[in-house]
C-alpha cells in the first residue's frame, strides 16, 4: 500500500467514525418520565364529616404532569407495582397533600445561554502555518549537457548543439563526410596553421539541484455555517450536528541564492580542406547550401574543467487556495456563555497557482554570463481531510465571539512550470482563526 493509498484509508476512516458518532447521538431518545397520577385518598369517617364545616372544601392532591429526562435510578423507583417502599416515601414527603416533584428533574450544573438557538454562522479571519514549498530542478538549463547557448537558432530553426555554434547535418546527409549546415562565432575558434575550427559545449555543476522557498501565508478569511441535529439535555446539552465551510488563503513563497558553480567545458575540433579559409564570423550555413564545407564528425574532443562560475537563482510562486470543509461535530458548553466545538471530516481544495523563474550564470574570467528563464500556471484540484477544534464565547443570546485551531491535510501538490518543478506540501497545514459568530 502505497502513501497516497494509506491517506485516502485513513480520511476515510475518520470520516466514518465520526459520521456513525453523529448519527448515533440523533438516534438517541430522551426518556420520558411516566406521568404522575394522584394518590388514592381514604374514605372520610363518620368523625371526619362532623369535623368538616360547609365553609371548607375538600383538599385534593394537585400533582404536576412531568416529562423530562429521567435517571436509571429514578426510572426503577418509579415502579409503584414492585417497590411499595418507595410510594410510603413519597406519602411521608407530602404536605399539605401537595407532591414534590422537584427530585424527579435532572439537575443540570449549567445551561447555555440560549438552548433555543439551532444554528450558527460565523466569520473569521485565517492563517495559514506549516506549509512549505520548494524549485526543483534548478540549473537544469546549465548540467542537462544541453549547450549553454540553449535557446539559439539555425536559419532553417534548429537548435544550436554548441555554446558558440552549430554543425548539424545538411540536406545530402553529409555526403562524403562533409556539410556545409554549420556556423560559429567567433573568430578565435578557428586554427588557420591547422586548418580547424573549435566548438564549445559548456555545463555547469556544484550547486543545488532543489532550493526551499521561504514560505510567507498570507491572512485568509473563512465563512463557516453549523446544523444542529440534536441536543441531548440529560449530557449538560451537548449538541451535535454537520458543518460547512467555504474559505480562502492566499500562498506565497520565493527561493534563490547566488550559489558557486564549476563549468565542465567540452572542445570539439573540426576540420577543413587545407588552402581554404572559412567565411568570416559570424557565420551561419543553412541546411539546403550550398556554403563552405566542414569534415565532420570531429577530429577532436576534450573535457576542461573551469571552477569560478557563479549561479545566481531567483524563482518565485503565487496561489490562491479555495477550500471547502463538510463534516460532523459536537458543542459543549463549559460554562453558561462559553462553548467548546469539536470538529472533522472532509477538505477540498482548488489551487490556482502560477510560477515565475530566472537563472544567470557568470562564467570566470570575465568570459560574460549566460540567462535562462521560465514560467507558467496551472490549477490543480487537492482533497483530504481536516479535524478542528474551536471555542466560542456569548456576548449575547444571539452573538458570539470564537478562535480556534485546524489541522488540515490535502496532501503534496507538483508542476512544471516552464522547465522548473514546483512543489508545495499541504499535507500537515495548520490554521489559525479568530472572528464573530451569530447564533438563530
């Protein structure tokens, strides 16, 4: 089982855990008492009639319909048919024949503020931590073993196979070991004496291949919207329901550095009939000729290594992240105004990003420099999971202030943006956020 595998049983385990903890507490039912009936009263006796003057009325027993939670305990009492104990109690507690119900109601230490609200909105601000990125591939225009010149055309719109020139083949497919499809710079590449040309074909190494980016998340903002499903009273009002959120964060993050680097430079050597000269440079053959002929292949070829070059490197990358959050959760009040939010479920992300990249490469010696840039964009679609836990505060019965703390997970999003590869780790973010909340 591989990474993304093992991600994809993990969200979907938690999901499921929690969704079943969900629809197991709205499945719940409170208990309802059974209802109280009055006690049988005795036949007054002959006494008790001559005691009763025409001014007094009979004394009933009003007795309170009750319908609340119950405990176990006050749910076996209650049966009147096995425990006459407890109906002798109960006639011992009676004044006036009036009957105190008050111990059949739980006692609860606190309730929220309003137990009538049944949703929530909430606005916050939001920061993003832990999210990191890094350029791949850096220099790759310079240690490919593609020629520093890369990017240079021939007449008919090959590409140069040398720093200072090309020698490609012609139209007759270098018939008798010559072609005329070449062309070169610089005068001091050719050897009159020895009647040769030399090309160049430079790389350089010795510097990173991948650069991290100073990551810098910006304040993003989120809108999220709670449903109750269910309150359970007998839990000191522990609620539950689903929640969903849309939000957005903008990511930013750029790399580079001036880095040392060493040119490993490659000499070809070519030569031509002797008694001839070469056209004056710069010179360019084209593929159809016909033009001044070369022998080729190359008579001669050796590698110098030149230390002293230097890379300097400056990339860049913007996005916005737009997500979207769904999942169960629960509310527990801790005080009369203060409530705590547990939360988890499913994240989903669409990154709209784009990438921008140079890279200069000063050879030694004073020998000039040489420039390769590129960029790009891309939008990329990312899901995962998220798990949070946030804490509000009542002002009112209605408003409320609230923080909290999310980790979320959308996994390691990779692009080529234009020869570099940018790649950007989402897969532990942590965000931050603070706003208002409004409860109906």
């Amino acid at each position: 089982m591989d990474a993304k595998q093992k991600t994809f049983v993990m969200i979907l385990v938690i999901f499921c855990v929690l969704v079943v903890g969900v629809v197991y507490l709205h499945r719940q039912r409170t208990v309802l008492a059974p209802t109280l009936v009055p006690l049988p009263q005795p036949k007054p006796t002959e006494t008790d009639k001559t005691n009763v003057t025409e001014s007094e009325s009979p004394r009933t027993v009003p007795v309170p319909l009750v319908s609340a939670p119950v405990t176990n305990e006050v749910q076996s009492n209650l049966n009147f048919g096995n425990n006459t104990n407890f109906a002798t109690s109960l006639n011992s507690t009676v004044s006036d024949r009036t009957v105190d119900n008050s111990a059949l109601v739980p006692i609860t230490m606190f309730q929220p503020i309003d137990s009538s609200s049944h949703e929530r909105i909430a606005l916050s601000l939001r920061y993003g931590l832990n999210i990191s990125g890094k350029f791949k591939d850096v220099g790759s225009s310079f240690n490919s073993g593609a020629p520093l010149s890369a990017g240079r055309r021939t007449p008919n719109g090959d590409p140069y196979n040398y720093d200072n020139g090309y020698v490609l083949t012609d139209i007759s497919g270098n018939a008798g070991g010559q072609s005329w499809y070449w062309g070169y710079d610089n005068a001091s590449q050719v050897n009159s004496g020895a009647s040769t040309i030399n090309f160049n074909r430079t790389t350089a190494s010795g510097f990173p291949t991948e650069i991290s980016g100073d990551d810098s998340s910006s304040v993003g903002a989120e809108l999220n919207f709670d449903y109750e499903l269910g309150v359970k009273k007998d839990w000191h009002y522990l609620r539950y329901g689903l929640e969903g959120a849309f939000n957005f964060t903008p990511i930013e993050f750029n790399s580079g550095g001036l880095y040392n680097a060493t040119l490993s430079q490659q000499t070809d050597t070519y030569s031509y009939t002797p008694g001839t000269t070469p056209p004056s440079a710069p010179y360019q053959g084209s593929y159809g000729g016909p033009g001044f002929v070369i022998n080729v292949p190359a008579v001669n070829s050796t590698t110098t290594l030149i230390p002293g070059a230097t890379l300097l490197v400056q990339d860049h990358f913007d996005a916005n992240l737009w997500g979207l959050r769904l999942g169960p959760y629960v509310d527990m009040p801790v005080s009369k105004r203060m409530e705590l939010f547990l939360t988890g479920g499913l994240a989903v992300g669409l990154l709209d990003s784009e990438a921008s990249w140079k890279e200069t490469l000063t050879l030694p010696g004073g020998g000039g420099s040489l420039a390769a840039s590129g960029s790009g964009s891309d939008t990329a679609l990312l899901w995962g999971y998220y798990v949070g836990m946030d804490a509000t505060y009542q002002l009112s019965d209605r408003w409320g202030v609230e923080g909290g703390l999310q980790l979320q997970g959308l996994g390691t999003y990779d692009h080529d943006f234009g020869g570099r590869v940018v790649e950007l780790d989402l897969s532990k973010s942590i965000f931050v956020h603070a706003g208002i909340s409004f409860s109906f």
